[in-house]
C-alpha cells in the first residue's frame, strides 16, 4: 500500500498533523508513506516508520511548488492521498481513496479539525519520531544529571516572542533554590537564523547551567533532547508543539495568535495568554504582523512564573 500525506509548510501546523499520520502508520501496517511538506518541517519524519520518503515543498512564484509536486507523484498510483493543505493535487493523481482538508476551522482546535478528516474522534495525539542516532547525540548534549528547564524564546514572527530578558528571568526563579527545580539546567532551544533572538536570554542564565541549542541541532534531535527536559515554557511556535508532543509538560505564552486553535496538545499541557484578546491586539491600529514588535510585554513574568508551578504540580500528581 502507497500513502501520500501532504502537510503544512510550517514546522507547528507539521507537528499537529503528526497524530494523524501515526493513526495511518498503526492502521496500515507495512504500508510506504511519502509525505510532502515544507522544507523547514522535513527533518520532522525523516525516522517515520515505513517511510519511502520526503518531498520538500519549496514555494515558488505562481504556484510553481504545486506542479513540482504533481510531478514529483504522477509516475505512481496512491492508494491513499491525505491532502491538509486543501489544494486539487489529490485530484490530479490516480488514487484509489482521497481525504482533503478544506474548511473554515470556525473554534476548533487544529488536531480536532485534523481527527475529523477521518472521523477520529478523540482525535489522535500529535507524536514525533526520531533515530537511535538523533537519541544518542541527544544523551550526549543533555546527559543525565539534575532536572533540565527547557525554554522556546523565539517564533516566526516578532509579535508572539515574550521579551528575552524575561525568559531568562523566569529561568532563574524556576531552578533557583526556592523554585520546582532547584539547581536545574537550563536548555534554550531555538532553530537556524534565530541565535540573535535568543542571544539575550542565553547571556541571562547561570553559565555553569545553561545549554544552548540554538541553531545547532537537527528536529529529530530536537525531539530527543525535549524528551529528556522536566518542563518547557516558550512562546506559540512550532517548538512548543514539538515539546508537547513529546510528553514534557508544556506551558505556551500566547499573545496575538489564537490559543484556541494553537494550544499546546495534550494533558500535560497549559496555555497562558497576556491580559489583552487577540482581538485587541490585532485589532491596534497600524498592526502588521511583518512589522510590529513583540505584543506580550503585558504578559508579566509573576504570571508566567506561577502557571509554570501550576503545570508542574498538575503534571507531578497526575504521575503520582
């Protein structure tokens, strides 16, 4: 059996597209997947079971990425083709069965609308995979010893990133001796191009107790690294979904983009949002998400302090 899963571009909406794409895996045992995805995201299933393998969508003007991609599939006749970007490609190839996303998402979380594609209901959980190499360098950044703090400080546009120096702050709190984890390390995590971003929180925390892996690792790494971390706190990104799905108890800071679609998934999840509505913030006069700073200065970090504690606890008796 042939699979074709086209998925999102963006590395976060790739991560909740994740559950779906392990539902099919466990549901068609030895069938081959391809799956098409934006290059930022490919490193995401590059240990997918049964994989045959990834076609990076790279945009191109006038939809030129669309029939790269049509190409790429038209030698061969799917079985299934699983479309989440609501586009006719699934139309132009031979197959046997075709499921495409398309729709207002109304208030509805992304995993939810994802399930409904396939009448799942619960819908499945996103889950990331990784490479016994990928485990083995992560082991090696982030060996055993006392509980790590991960932090995600950066995002794809200014508007959702909480001011630097308050990362760092809260980072001290945390693992200070007062904290829920007492002389814990800190790791920063952050993709290539975003060391500037980050830069400043890193330069904040205890140097005996900081990890930076900002820029320098892969997404499967990534993955097996948050495995290994106690909590995460970070803005709405794609590496916050990345830390959800991997079972760290995730607290994402929300500003101007909507919780309600985008929350952190699953039990060992929160969300915190700033005092304004995204409404509100989006809704300022002169906003553009291309140009204007950062929107979660009214996000203090008392606030974000205590519903990391809030987390940790819930998580810890739900364990216990």
């Amino acid at each position: 059996m042939r699979v074709l899963f086209v998925t999102s571009t963006r590395i976060g909406d790739a991560v909740l597209s994740s559950g779906l794409l392990a539902h099919l895996i466990e549901r068609h045992p030895g069938a081959r997947f391809t799956i098409a995805c934006g290059a930022p995201a490919a490193g995401l299933f590059a240990a997918v079971p049964g994989l045959e393998r990834v076609l990076p969508i790279v945009k191109r003007r006038h939809g030129g990425h669309w029939i790269d991609l049509w190409r790429a599939c038209l030698g061969r006749h799917w079985d299934l083709v699983v479309d989440l970007r609501g586009s006719a490609l699934a139309w132009l190839l031979r197959a046997r069965e075709r499921r495409v996303l398309r729709g207002d998402p109304g208030a509805t979380h992304k995993v939810h609308q994802l399930g409904a594609l396939l009448d799942l209901d619960p819908p499945p959980a996103p889950r990331l995979w990784s490479t016994a190499e990928q485990e083995a360098e992560a082991a090696a950044l982030i060996p055993a010893g006392p509980p790590v703090l991960a932090l995600g400080p950066t995002a794809n546009w200014p508007g959702k990133v909480w001011p630097a120096v308050r990362f760092a702050d809260l980072a001290r709190r945390l693992t200070g001796p007062d904290g829920i984890l007492p002389g814990g390390r800190i790791a920063v995590f952050g993709g290539p191009g975003e060391e500037a971003m980050a830069a400043e929180t890193v330069a904040g925390l205890p140097a005996d107790r900081r990890l930076d892996l900002v820029g320098r690792i892969d997404l499967g790494t990534v993955h097996a690294c948050l495995t290994r971390c106690a909590l995460f706190v970070g803005n709405d990104s794609g590496l916050m979904h990345m830390a959800a799905a991997a079972g760290v108890p995730t607290l994402g800071l929300f500003g101007p983009s909507r919780e309600v679609h985008y929350a952190p998934w699953g039990p060992r999840a929160a969300a915190l949002r700033t005092p304004d509505s995204y409404d509100a913030l989006v809704g300022a006069p002169g906003y553009d998400h291309r140009t204007t700073g950062s929107l979660m200065g009214g996000l203090a970090v008392d606030a974000v302090a205590a519903a990391a504690v809030d987390l940790w606890a819930r998580t810890r008796d739900a364990a216990a």
